[in-house]
C-alpha cells in the first residue's frame, strides 16, 4: 500500500509541476489571457480517463466504482464557492499540494485553511448547515427520478431497494459507451480546435494531459488492490487523513501516501528544473491563502469533492453529480476572477 500510493503519488507530482497542471490557472486563463492550454489539458486527462475508468470495471479488474449520488444544492453551492476559494488560494486542491513541492509558503497556509475548513464543515459549527444543504438528492428508483431526503436514501439502502446513483446513461437510458463517444467527440473538438504551440516551459499540454489520464487509471487500480478501495485521485478526504495520522496516529490510507509521493514529486522535478526555491508571502496574501482554502475545503465537502476528486475521478465514472459540480467550479473561479482581476482594469 506505502509503496504503490507513493510511487503514484511522485509520478503525479512530477506531471503536475512540470506541466503546471493546475485547474486554477486553467479556468482562470480561459477568460483572463484568452489561454486553453491547461483546459485543454485537463479534457485529454479526463477523456483517458473515463475510457480506460470503465474498461477496468466492465471488464472487472476493479471493483464497481463508487457514483456519488446527485445532490443538486450541495453540488451547484459547494462547487461554485470552491471556485470562488480557489481564486483566492491561487491554486485548486492538487495545485497546493504540488506548489508545497517547490517551496511555496502560500501553499502551505492554503493546505492548513483547507484542512481547518473541511473539518470544521464535515466536523465542526459548520455541520448543520453541510447537513441541511445536503439533504436532498435525487435517485433513480424503479419508478423514474426521486428526489430523498439522506434519511429516505439511507432506508433504501438498508432495505436493499432498488435506487442508483443519477448518471449521464442511466438518465437518459442508454448504453454508457454511447455517452463515453459523444463527450469523447465534444472533448477532441475543443482539444483540436486550437493550435498545439505550447506557451509554457516544461511538459506541454498535449503531454501533460495524457499522461495525467494515465496516471488516474493507474490510480483507480492501485486504491483497489493495494489500498482495499475503488477510490482513485482525491485529495479533500485524503488531506484531513493525513492530518490525522500525524496529529492523532489515525492509520494511514492508500490516498495519504499518494499525496506524500505527489509533494514529493513536485520537489524532484522542480529542483531538477532549477525552479525549487522558498518563496515566502506578506500579510495580505497570508489572509488570502488561508480564506481560499478554507473555502476550498467548506466547498468540497458540501459539494462532495473537489477539482480532482469530481473533475476527474469523478467524472470518469459518468455521475451526473460531478459533472455538476465541476461546472459550478468553473463558474466560481470564473466570478472571482471577474471580481479581482478584469473588473479593476475596467475602472477609470
């Protein structure tokens, strides 16, 4: 379990730091500098990963994967103040983590603002509220789309009825590899649409994003066989058991060792790059950090998941509820970006 996960974990960070894989900068530059590279990026991850996802379970060297249930507040709220705290971080869930690798302060505040929020919501004063914006889901039972109360869902399970979790092919009722071609088609489209003249150092796009795929397919697999769980990339459950392991001696998981390899992978590669250097932070951008994570991690876990753990781990498995959420995402990010960068330079 230690060796798989971190072994993952340094191939993941590797990629994301020389890639700059980081889904703040690629919502962000989409509107800001009129910039697809890391998006784009981000598509070609996410199309390998939904093939090679549902290969595995089709042909079963995994276990069924796990479909969150659509929960329509939790997933719009949630995802769209993560992307609200994720402009404020500058950086999403994995680009903290990474940007820890090479010597960022501000990463490691965003990390502890991230930790404080998700406890404090799945945890702390902030429980009720996660607990009455969660509380309507919607199912499909063997009469159509329902939407349950958690306390309806829970008695469903119990008494083995007959309720799935809302996906993109069992919504519309159609063979899931006819979804996989359609957005497989919409993904090349916007993939191929610009030009492949990459404008950052290191890894380009093209290069990054497939081997970031890869990387999660590897991921689905090993949290299954090493870690005893179908559990894949993920980092907002993962990082508060990493807090606890070291500050309660909580056992470890498959996904803690991931995200130690993925710290440690992006200090390789950064210092191999010449790019590894402490870069320490004023007041304000302390304040910043710290709030965007926060609302980083009270997002993600009224939303269910972050950038990684709905964009790519979750949507690999066609859930309506990730696909959801990482549109709301998109859409924070977008209107704080709009707040703090292009609504100042139309000021007089």
């Amino acid at each position: 379990m230690v060796i798989s996960g971190i072994i993952i974990g340094v191939l993941l960070g590797w990629v994301l730091q020389r890639g700059r894989v980081c889904m703040n900068s690629g919502f962000r530059d989409m509107i800001l500098v009129q910039n697809t590279e890391i998006f784009r990026a981000f598509l070609a991850a996410l199309l390998i990963m939904i093939i090679g996802a549902n290969i595995l379970e089709d042909t079963g060297v995994i276990k069924v994967l796990y479909r969150q249930g659509f929960m329509p507040i939790a997933n719009i709220f949630g995802g769209y103040i993560f992307g609200v705290g994720i402009v404020m971080a500058s950086g999403c869930a994995s680009g903290i983590w990474f940007k820890i690798g090479e010597g960022t302060v501000p990463a490691w505040v965003s990390v502890l603002g991230f930790f404080v929020g998700i406890l404090t919501t799945s945890e702390g004063m902030l429980f009720r509220l996660y607990q009455a914006l969660s509380n309507y889901q919607v199912w499909l039972t063997g009469n159509g789309l329902k939407l349950l109360t958690t306390k309806e869902v829970e008695a469903a399970w119990a008494s083995h009825s007959d309720i799935y979790p809302l996906t993109l092919y069992n919504l519309f009722g159609i063979n899931k590899w006819i979804v996989v071609a359609v957005l497989g088609a919409a993904f090349l489209f916007i993939i191929f649409k610009g030009d492949f003249k990459a404008s950052r150092s290191g890894y380009s796009w093209y290069v990054a994003g497939p081997l970031l795929g890869i990387i999660g397919i590897a991921a689905w697999w090993a949290s299954d066989f090493y870690g005893g769980k179908v559990r894949g990339m993920s980092f907002t459950g993962p990082t508060v058991e990493l807090f606890k392991w070291v500050m309660q001696g909580d056992d470890p998981t498959w996904s803690v060792f991931l995200i130690l390899g993925m710290v440690f992978g992006s200090y390789l590669s950064s210092r191999r790059k010449g790019e590894f250097k402490v870069k320490s932070c004023g007041g304000n951008e302390t304040v910043d950090a710290f709030l965007g994570g926060f609302l980083m991690g009270f997002g993600a876990v009224v939303g269910g998941g972050c950038n990684i753990g709905h964009g790519l781990t979750g949507a690999s498995t066609l859930a309506v509820s990730s696909f959801v959420t990482i549109i709301f995402i998109m859409l924070g990010n977008w209107s704080m970006v709009y707040i703090r960068f292009i609504r100042p330079m139309h000021v007089d």
